[in-house]
C-alpha cells in the first residue's frame, strides 16, 4: 500500500515539486495554493498545472533521447 501510495505521488505531484523547487517554495505550499485558487477561479489553475505536467513529460523524453513520435 505504502508502495502505490509513493508512486502515485510522486507521478501526481511532480508539478508541484519542479515549481516549489524553482520558486524556491515547499511542494506542500505549492499544492495549497493550485487548490486555494482553483476553488476562488473555478478551476482555471487546473489548466496551467495540465500545461506544466505535459511540459515536464516532453522534457523528460528529450533528456532520454528517445524520439517520442516513432515510439
């Protein structure tokens, strides 16, 4: 249980981990705010931690060296 509880924070909350880490900030406050602020806009911070979660998944195939199209 332990195991699939770290998996999947660790593929859920990469985001927030790469901002907290470049902005300086703890992930657990990163979390906070993306959820304060989707409560406040309706959702609209949900979009732009869509756009950086898929962002993050490009890079990490470009660092591989893997060609993601012929995969």
């Amino acid at each position: 249980m332990n195991r699939m509880f770290s998996s999947i924070r660790r593929l859920g909350f990469g985001v927030c981990a790469y901002l907290g880490q470049k902005m300086g900030l703890s992930p657990d406050r990163v979390r906070l705010y993306f959820i304060y602020s989707s409560f406040v806009t309706l959702g609209s911070p949900l979009i732009i931690y869509l756009v950086v979660a898929f962002w993050l998944n490009v890079k990490k195939y470009i660092k591989a060296g893997r060609n993601m199209l012929w995969n």
